[in-house]
C-alpha cells in the first residue's frame, strides 16, 4: 500500500479494471463520433494519463488540446476566481469533447463549458473517468463517465496528494 505524504492509501479500481472500462468508454465515444472529428480538449495535470490511454483506444480522427485552469483568491470576499490558459486553437464548428480525470463539485467543468460556448463550438460533451456524485453541485450533464465513486479522496493513474502520486498505475483511496 502506498503511503504519501505520511497518509496511507489502498487499492481502490485496478490498473486491469481501468483497462477494460476505457475499451467500452472509447467503443461508445466512437459510435458517436463516427461521421465527425472529435476535438478533446484535455484539463492538466490530472486528466494526462487518462486521455492518452483513452485517445490510443479510438481508432479515427481525433483532435487533441491540453488546457489548464488556475485558480486564485481574488482582492475581494467574492471567493475563487478561475482563468483557463493553454488552449490556443479555434474551436469554432467543431466537436469539443472536454475531458478531466474527476469531477468532484463540477465547478471547474461549470466554468470550461461556459468559457468554450462563447468560441461557438458545433458541440459539448463532458468526459471523466472518475466521478464523485455526491459532492456534484452543477447541473450540466455529464456525458461520458469511467467510473461513478465514493466521495473518498483517490490518487493515482494522473490524479495527485499535494503532486505526488500521478505516476501509479492503479487508483488508490484514503485508508478510513
Ligand atoms: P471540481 O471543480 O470540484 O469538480 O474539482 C475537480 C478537480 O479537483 C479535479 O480536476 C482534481 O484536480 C481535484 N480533485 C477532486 N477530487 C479529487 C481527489 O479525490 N483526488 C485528487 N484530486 C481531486
Ligand atoms: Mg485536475
């Protein structure tokens, strides 16, 4: 069991069971896509490992940029502002397929989708491989989900504790 940062962890969805759930993940979003050019637009750092693996099990055309989002506490009391950097492509008319590897409350998926609409994609669908529905607090629709999970906190397979822990190859869980 791997230990980080001075917490443990244990084995929580296999490198194998990964494996198999991307293969009819990426079947589905083929079948989808089969008369148009998907354009996944991938947020850094998490979603790394998550869409090479996803993007290598679709046979076709695929488009592929990386964004990332900063956040940071404004002056005011009004919480956390969010600024998308990266993206550095024209996205207009095209299929956008966003991709992430959880969506925890959704507000950063929330505040990506608003942002794209404005550059007038032909479309939007949402991607994740991992999602913790019980803390979900948006409403958009999540189109393409791995894995519904527990609200624990995980690492591995790109996801990490304060950095570390992207390089694993299963996903590992908080020990309760
Ligand atoms: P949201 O905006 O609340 O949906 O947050 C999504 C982001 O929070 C993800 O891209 C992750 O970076 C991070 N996150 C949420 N839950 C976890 C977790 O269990 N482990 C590691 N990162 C997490
Ligand atoms: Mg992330």
């Amino acid at each position: 069991m791997p230990e980080i940062h001075g917490k443990k962890f244990e084995l929580y969805i296999s490198e194998e069971e990964i494996n198999e759930r991307l293969k009819s993940l990426s079947e589905l979003i083929q079948k989808d896509y089969k008369n148009s050019t998907p354009l996944f637009i991938s947020i850094l750092n998490g979603a790394f490992i998550f869409t090479a693996d996803l993007v290598r099990n679709i046979w076709g055309e695929v488009e592929l940029s990386f964004v990332k989002v900063k956040s940071y506490h404004g002056t005011q009391s009004s919480g956390n502002a969010k600024t998308m950097i990266g993206l550095g492509i024209d996205i207009r008319d095209k299929d956008v397929i966003l991709i992430d590897d959880i969506i925890d409350t959704g507000h950063t998926f929330k505040y990506l989708i608003e942002l794209l609409k404005i550059s007038q994609p032909r479309s939007i669908k949402t991607c994740c491989l991992l999602f913790k529905k019980e803390s979900f607090k948006e409403n958009f629709q999540i189109d393409y989900i791995g894995f519904e999970i527990d609200n624990r906190f995980v690492v591995g397979y790109g996801l990490d504790y304060d950095e570390i822990g992207r390089n694993l190859k299963d996903i590992y869980a908080l020990a309760e």
